[in-house]
C-alpha cells in the first residue's frame, strides 16, 4: 500500500488528524490495534474546549455535537460546605461543551467512512522503519496477513502506551514525569443530571468530581488509593463517600441511580521531547499526559494535530517544510500552559497523606481567593475554556 500519511491510531487524535488531511485533498491511512466497537464503546472524559469545539464545528464534524452535547456557561467549586460558580461566559466570553470522547469518535469515524477513508482495525506488530529518511514505511500484520505500507510521513497518534514514542530516536531525547500519589474512581450512573454544571469538590475525605455524559447517564469521580480495588466498593460506599464529600449547607444531594460502571484511574503528568524526528511527528497522548483534573487531554490532541495538520497542508501545497520544522515548538507552546494549569488544579483540589497542617490551610486559602478575586476567577476560566 501507498499512502502520502500513514496514522498509528484510531483514537481522536489519529481520526481528526485523518479528516483534516482528507479536506486538504492529502491522503491518509489509520492503522488501529483496536476493534471499532472497542474504540467507539470506550467511555472517557468529554469537555470540549471552545477552542475544539470550533475545530469541529469548522470540518463538518460538529452536528451531533451540538445538538446532543451539553453547553456548559460555568461550573461550580465546592468546599468548606459552600459551593462557587465560576462563570465561564462572564469572565471569558466563551463556553465549553460536555460530549463525551467515544461520541467523538463516532462521528469521526462515520465522516471518514463517508468520504471513503481507510480505517484498519485490529492490526498487529506494527513497527515504524527508515522514518529518519524522505520514504518511511510501516509494517503490520491484519487479519493475520502482513502488509506494508509506504508514506512520505507517519503520524504516531497511538497513546502512552503506543509503539511510535519508543520508535523515536534516544539522542536528544528528553521526558518529564510526575507520579501523583492518588488516582480517581470513577462510576457511571443511569440517573438523571444530579447538577446542572459540573461541580469540582474539594473535601479533607478527598477530591470529588460531579459530571454528566447524557440526560440518563452520569460520570462521577471520587479521589481514592491507585491501588485500590473496585471490588472493595459497594454501591452503598461508593454513594455514602460522594455524598459525604460533594454536599453542603444549602440541602443540595446528589440523585443516586444504579451504577453501571467502576474502574480506577491512575494520576500522571508527562511530557516528551521532541515531539519530531525525521519523518515521524507524535501527537496527543503519545507525547504527552495530563491528570483529567484540568480536562485538557483530548483538547491537547485536537490542538496537536490541527497544527501538524496545517503543516503537512503547507509541505504539499507551498512545498516548504516550515511550519513542520517548528512542530514542537508550536505544540509546546500550548502543552505547557496546559500541564501547568492541570498541575495547579490537581494541587488545589486533592489532599496529600503527606501535607503539613499549614500547606492545608494555605490550599484553602488559595480556593478562597480564586472565589474571591475576579482576576484570580478569570484566570482559571481562561485557560479552563482555553481563552488564549
């Protein structure tokens, strides 16, 4: 096979990446080692930043998005008994949407379908060669059949754990890591919206989060041991901890229903450089991870691919490589500001076995002023809608 783009992975970062191409009349192949059931029933975080929302909306993939995500114009933090709005529309003049990732992908997957796209799910062994030169190929194996795949470039949008990060060249290499000592238990929830927004608790039990995915099934997340099990939390447990750490003075609860879904997610943040080497460019979980305190995954991989997107446009229609050459630096520009502010909300709202009665107090203080002080308050909505 023959292709100008060869994509590792099917997630939204490889998808859009795909589409985009694809308007721009480049052609592109998506190798995914998943099966699309597997990919479109994989429920995860979904809060789109203005920003990504325009990104859709703008390549035709936005419909669905509109007409069934939830527009949210704030949201609330929660402690010390009182919950406080941030209002997003107010301060930034901009929103976010609550649709879920699999949606996504979704509908990704049907326009790319649509426009006669090749998708290749269930592949396996893939391995990336000679992407230091101008031909670079992939090699996989599908329906137990081994194929090839000749490329002027290979995008490796295939996750943390994928194989185009390792493929990369050592020299030069760098990665930053922090471990955060706690992880989330997340539920899902066939319940109608227990809150109209999301509600982000913090709690000396732990940190609380209160989302929403549909108008029947709801996504909450409690901050528990990474190496707890599900199997320890009953129904009644799990719904007693939510309550004791979401709600307040003001009679507000949280509407139970039955729980569907448990699992446990580890906390990282991560970042890889440089995101470029030869003829091989990374893009979204790949090169980096952020703790869905701040929900900028998804957002990050949309950011990365519309510019390398735009850079492969320029390659083949003004035939220079300048904006490919800058790539990392472009990307990074935006995936530092990210990984601070995911830092600094994870830091504010979580406790830490190990913190010191003053740090505390001062991570009280520092909620209050961020309710108190607009500035403080425009600040996160700012980089919350991604208002840069």
């Amino acid at each position: 096979m023959r292709t100008q783009v060869a994509i590792i992975g099917a997630g939204p970062a490889g998808l859009l990446l795909s589409h985009l191409l694809h308007l721009q009349g480049i052609e592109s192949i998506v190798l995914e080692s998943r099966t699309r059931q597997d990919i479109e029933s994989t429920i995860r975080a979904g809060v789109l930043e203005q920003g990504t929302m325009d990104i859709l909306n703008d390549s035709g993939v936005g419909e669905r998005m509109r007409a069934e995500g939830a527009l949210h114009h704030g949201f609330d933090l929660a402690f010390d008994g009182q919950r406080h709005r941030i209002d997003l529309r107010e301060l930034t003049g901009k929103a976010i949407t609550v649709y879920a990732q699999h949606e996504v992908i979704k509908d990704l997957v049907k326009a790319r379908e649509a426009a006669g796209g090749q998708l290749l799910f269930g592949v396996r062994d893939v391995a990336l060669h000679d992407t230091a030169t101008d031909k670079p190929w992939v090699t996989f194996t599908h329906h137990g059949e081994p194929a090839r795949i000749d490329a002027d470039f290979i995008a490796g949008c295939d996750g943390f754990h994928g194989v185009s990060r390792p493929a990369m060249p050592q020299d030069g290499r760098e990665d930053y890591q922090r471990i955060y000592p706690f992880g989330w238990f997340g539920i899902l929830v066939e319940a109608p919206p227990s809150s109209d927004e999301l509600i982000y608790a913090r709690h000396e039990r732990g940190f609380a989060l209160v989302s929403t995915r549909s108008p029947t099934v709801q996504r909450m997340y409690f901050q528990c041991d990474p190496n707890d099990s599900v199997d320890h939390w009953s129904d009644d447990r799990i719904w007693s901890e939510l309550h004791a750490r979401t709600e307040g003075h003001d009679g507000w609860r949280l509407t139970e229903g039955k729980i569907f879904q448990k699992n446990i997610i580890g906390m990282r943040s991560f970042v890889s450089t440089p995101m470029q080497a030869g003829r091989l460019y990374l893009a979204g979980d790949a090169a980096h991870i952020v703790p869905p305190t701040g929900a900028k995954g998804l957002n990050l991989a949309v950011s990365d691919v519309n510019l390398l997107a735009r850079g492969i446009e320029q390659f083949y229609q003004q035939g220079t490589g300048e904006r490919l050459e800058r790539y990392t630096q472009d990307a990074f520009k935006r995936i530092w500001r990210a990984e601070y502010f995911s830092w600094w909300m994870t830091s504010m709202l979580h406790t830490f076995a190990d913190a010191s009665s003053f740090q505390r107090e001062v991570q009280r203080a520092e909620l209050e002023n961020v309710v108190a002080s607009r500035a403080m308050a425009t600040a996160l909505a700012e980089n919350y809608v991604g208002a840069f």
